[in-house]
C-alpha cells in the first residue's frame, strides 16, 4: 500500500482515515518474492546461515561496482574520525563508571521511591546506536552487558521488578528504553533479548495478569504510572521521594491545593503543617487513575516486538490505541485531552475540565509533552501500516498552539500551558523539529511550510542554528556548510565529555542518578541525519526512523564498512540522494544499502554515474573518460555496493516508501 501524500489545506481537525489490518496488507513487495532475492553463498556447517564473520558473502541483489577514484572530501573524512573516535571514547566511558558484572559504579543503597532506572540505562543509549550506523561491534556487546548489570542492580534497590520498571509514567519509561529499541536493528537474533521485547510488549497489550496497564475493552490505560506491577492508582509521599527536591523548580501541579501557595510545598512536611502530603493527595485524586497522552510513548515498545516477529497483534494495539486518541481529540473540538477517566470519561478526576492531567496541559511542560507523544506514537504507526493520515494528531495539536502564537523580537512565541484560571499562558519559542520530524514522513508542503515559516524567522536574526532547520535545509539544497560543521561541533562535544570522564575522581556514593547521563561521550544525532537521512532519536522514548540503512557485508554486521563514509544530499518526494565514499586506499568494501531503517521502503531503482576503468588511487581521468549516467532496476528492499579503494560515487535512490513490511531481519537471514 503506497502512501499518497496530499497538501490538505485545514482549518480545523480532520481524522485520518483508518488502516487496514494485516489480513488486508497488500505488500508491494511479497515476502516470498524477497526472501527468494537473498541467495547467500556461505553457509555454516549445519547449513545454516551465519551471522558472523569476515569472509565476504555474496547476495543476490542488484550490485553496483564504483571504480572511480574521488578524493575524500572534508565530510568524509571528519566524519571517518568521529565514528573512531566515539568507538575509543565508549569504551573509556564504560571502563570508567562500570564494574565487571555489568553494574555502575554507583550506591550501595538507592532508596528512589517511583525515580526509576531510565537515567542509567539512559547513559548508554548511544552505544548500540553507533555500531547501528557503522561504530564498533564491541560497543553493542558491552552495552548488551550494561544492560543486564543495570537491570540486576536496580532490582537489588527495588525500583525494577521482573525486569522492567515497577511503576513509572511513560515520559520516563520513554526516556529509559531509548537504548533498548537499537538492541533489535543491531541483532534480531538474540534470543534474551528477544524474548524480553516480546514480554514487556505483553505487559501493554493484555498479555500480562500481573501488569494489566491496558483496558482493551476501552482501549486505555488504566493509570498515568503503570510497569511490571501494574497500574497504580494511588500516590504517597514515599512515592515522590527523592523526585520532590527536584519539583521545587517546577510550578505547581493545582492552583487549588489547600494551604500550599507555592512549590516550596514540596519540601516543606513538617508534623503540622506537611504540604508536601497535601500536594501528593491532590495529585493523587486527580491524576493517578485512568489514562493520559504521555502514555501514548509506549507505542515503540510495541513496534519493537512487532520487528521482532511479525504478529499482527502488535500492530493491532497501535492502530487501537491511536485510534481512541484521534476520537478524543475529535470529542474535545480539537484538542487532545490531557487527561481520561478510568471509566473513558474526559475529565472525569478533575471536575470536568479537559486540562489537569499528569504530564498534560497545564503540568509541567505543557503542549510540548502533548505533541512529543503524539508525535512518537504516530510515526510507529505510519511504519507498521504504511498509512500518512496518522500524522494529523500530532499535527493538529502544533496548530493549536501555531493559531495562539506570538512574533516577539523577530521569534514566533506559542503558549504551552492552559488552566481555566490563566487560559492559553506559558509562551516559549515555537520548536521546529516536531515540522521537520512530519515533513521528513509526510513530504508534505504544507508541513515545510512551517519549516519555511521559522528559518525565515530565524535567518532574519542572521544565523540559522537550531540543527533541524539547518539540516532539513542542507537536504534541500541549501545551507552546504551543514555537515562539516555538525560534525565538528560533535568531535568537540566529544572531546569536552572525555576531558572530564578520564579525570573522574568522585565518590560514587555522592553521584546524582543521571551523573552518567550527563557525561556519555556519544553524539549521534548528526550521524542519523547525515548518514542515513534519519531522524535524531529523541531520548524521551522515540524509536530510529530513517530512509535508508546501511550493512557491510563483508564483516556481515549492521552499519557503513570500515572507512566507508556516506552522506545524504537531498530528500524529496519519492528520491533520496547519498554520496557514498571509501576512504581506505587500500582495500575493496562491500555494503548492502537498504530503504529505510528496517526495510520499510522498497527501492524502485538506483542512478549512478558509471565510471571508466579505475586507474588506481589518485590517478586522474582524462577529459573523455568523464562518466555518464546509468541506472539500474531493483524492486526490492535492498541493493548492493562494491567500492574499490579510494573510490566513491553519487547515488539517486527512487523509494516508494513505507511500501513493504517492516523488520529487524539481516539482509543476509532468509528467515524471520
């Protein structure tokens, strides 16, 4: 099913039309037809496929052989440096706060009340990511390792309990399972974690006695704090500790709380007077039970048992669950709802109103959580249905704060908060990468409008330095300096970070619960844009989305080769352009090029110059060996490319996206 991507002028919400279920998927690109492209040639003794090693491995795909000897240009080369760098830099960061076992260097007692382990496990998101891109196998095995330390030891302090957080909202179970996602893309076929995916999947869909998070009789939540124990429905005090020291900073939740005039009720619980008690039972009546937007987080969760194998069931609760968001947001004239009863009601814990609910619009952060959300969950569900009409929720809800909006000082103002006390308030800089995360799925002008809209504004400031502006500019011609100023800025952000890691010197038992977060040496947000064309992980629960992919297939493992460097040069409609260089002047590389990060797009057709005969590094062409044009057919997921050393070339990649089934699977695998 392809995605027509129409301009829809609006005024108000539109609902998007709904997908069809995989009894109805009709895959442009059968299973069976591409299983039967993948002829490999090494076989292990028992016959079956191996999934490592260095010899090289033939599939049959198109191939593309590019002889024509480039210079490696300045990208290349600093972009070669930064992935060897973040390669030595994870590893100094990991010897430096892990112990042998896997666990952090850290407490011997954490007493965190609800405060989970998403700061732990968040410090080392970037390391299967990496290896993801083209970093070093080693990193994805010891975050693999850190992985199972961390689960252990937060199990000892209490906040995780058959493997998975007790009980915590989905701001921060997002924020935690950010790492995990990249486990799957970087090996689908290992079986613990596997089957782990599976599991925490069936603590949301139903599966789970123990967790009943999800009412499918009302396609909800049941609680805004849900886990491996369940909903929980009631709130103490010993809940909000150590988090309560840290709220003191944040407005409060009610402007109605008795006798609590100011945040400093947080702290403030003496025998005759304990307003911290009062603010934890409002909250509690108000916000504990039933289900709220930042809950619709947990849709990658369920993305990611679905790449692991391809149950329909997976998909179901997506479509379900997003589903009952869009008739909400319907049923409130446009505006999702912060908050839904344990019966479905909106505002049926808060007197009504369809603003008070935890993470919603009037607490914390307001519109911001509210779009995130919606934004994560809509973008899983354009992958596993191939359907462009999801991306409305989000989109709606950036139109209720673009209509509300302000120019202030040559920057556009929107409001995130409301209350009925002080309607629309709270103006911040009207944020850009929720534009430009639509645009890059939708390829709708109505949404680089937008983009248009603000870097007009900011470029009348001088300089356009917010990076998702910058880089959806670079893919559109514009703004050249792009890459090699990114990836610069990130060889610093690097250096800075290891400067301060190799000097460590604290006490452990001192460290605040996101001390490694605050140091982690691994940028890859300009790696995903520039390498794959893909969108930055957010770290609030976002999985990766991409156009393309890339595995080398000589070492058959994920990522760019060794030396290889690529950059994507222009997105548009139904095309991606990448440059594609090999920096090694001494050995050939091998590579699959995939459309999309988890073969969501089939590749339609690949144009390359073709070149003459190579020469050999450096050797200059004559005039009259110039290249020209060639293109070359693929209808598949995926085609290859054999770079001889020191050779490079430009690609022009027709995708029609989100056209195929998604998976985790290995080109090289003929099984799911």
């Amino acid at each position: 099913m392809a995605v027509e991507v129409t301009t829809v002028h609006r005024q108000h919400w539109r609902r998007p039309g709904l997908p069809k279920s995989s009894a109805t998927w009709p895959l442009r690109e059968p299973v069976t037809k591409l299983l039967a492209m993948l002829v490999v040639s090494a076989l292990s003794s028992t016959g079956a496929l191996a999934d490592s090693g260095t010899s090289k491995t033939e599939v049959d795909v198109p191939a593309i052989h590019v002889n024509h000897p480039r210079t490696a240009p300045p990208w290349a080369l600093t972009q070669r440096h930064l992935i060897e760098t973040m390669d030595r830099a994870g590893v100094a960061f990991y010897d430096t706060y892990v112990k042998p076992d896997g666990a952090l260097r850290w407490k011997e007692r954490y007493e965190g009340g609800m405060n989970s382990s998403d700061d732990a496990y968040e410090g080392f998101r970037g390391f299967s990511l990496h290896h993801v891109l083209g970093g070093a196998k080693r990193l994805d095995t010891l975050h693999r390792h850190v992985w199972e330390g961390i689960t252990h030891q937060f199990s000892r302090y209490g906040q995780i309990y058959r493997e998975f957080d007790s009980n915590w909202d989905w701001m921060h179970h997002g924020e935690g399972y950010v790492s995990f996602y990249p486990l799957g893309m970087a090996d689908p076929y290992d079986e613990r974690f596997r089957e782990r995916s599976l599991r925490f999947a069936g603590m949301y869909i139903g599966e789970d006695s123990e967790a009943p998070n999800y009412n499918p009789d009302l396609n909800l939540m049941r609680a805004s704090m849900t886990g491996s124990r369940g909903p929980k429905m009631q709130w103490t005090k010993r809940d909000w500790i150590p988090t309560n020291a840290n709220l003191v900073y944040y407005h409060l939740p009610f402007d109605d709380i008795p006798g609590v005039p100011s945040a400093t009720g947080w702290i403030n619980d003496q025998p005759t007077d304990d307003q911290f008690g009062r603010i934890v039972k409002t909250m509690s009546d108000r916000m504990a039970r039933g289900d709220v937007p930042i809950n619709l987080t947990a849709a990658p969760l369920i993305a990611n048992a679905f790449l692991y194998t391809p149950e329909d069931k997976y998909r179901r609760w997506v479509v379900d669950y997003l589903t009952k968001w869009v008739q909400l947001t319907e049923q409130n004239d446009g505006i999702t709802p912060d908050n839904v009863g344990i019966s479905g009601k909106i505002g049926e814990h808060t007197d009504g109103h369809w603003w008070g609910g935890y993470y919603g619009w009037k607490w914390p952060r307001g519109g911001t959580d509210i779009v995130l959300a919606s934004l994560t969950a809509a973008k899983v569900a354009v992958l596993l249905t191939g359907e462009s009409g999801w991306l409305e929720l989000p989109r709606s809800q950036m139109g209720v704060l673009r209509e509300r909006s302000e120019v202030r000082e040559g920057v556009s103002m929107v409001p995130i908060r409301y209350d009925d006390k002080n309607q629309w308030h709270h103006f911040v800089p009207e944020p850009a990468h929720p534009y430009v995360h639509l645009w890059h799925t939708s390829q709708s002008q109505e949404d680089w409008a937008n983009i248009e809209r603000l870097a007009a504004l900011a470029l009348e400031g001088g300089r356009l330095s917010d990076p998702d502006l910058g880089w959806a500019y670079f893919v559109q011609g514009q703004n050249p300096n792009f890459p090699v100023q990114a990836l610069q800025a990130d060889i610093q952000f690097v250096q800075r970070k290891l400067k301060r890691v190799l000097n460590e010197r604290g006490d452990p038992e001192t460290w605040f619960d996101a001390h490694w977060l605050s140091l982690e040496p691994m940028p890859t947000d300009n790696l995903v844009r520039l390498t794959i064309g893909g969108l930055p992980v957010h770290k609030r629960g976002e999985m990766l989305h991409s156009y393309l992919r890339y595995f080398d297939l000589d070492a058959r493992k994920p990522g760019l080769p060794q030396g290889v460097a690529a950059l994507v040069t222009s997105i548009s409609p139904g095309t991606v352009e990448v440059e594609i260089v090999n920096t090694n002047l001494f050995e050939s590389r091998s590579m699959i090029v995939q459309g999309g990060a988890y073969g969501e797009h089939v590749v339609t057709n690949v144009t390359y110059p073709a070149a003459a005969a190579f020469r050999g590094p450096g050797s200059p062409l004559p005039d009259s060996a110039q290249p020209s044009e060639q293109t070359v057919s693929v209808g598949g997921r995926y085609f290859r490319v054999d770079l001889e050393p020191g050779a490079g070339t430009s690609l022009k990649i027709g995708l029609r996206r989100f056209s195929s089934e998604p998976s985790y699977a290995f080109p090289w695998r003929v099984d799911r």
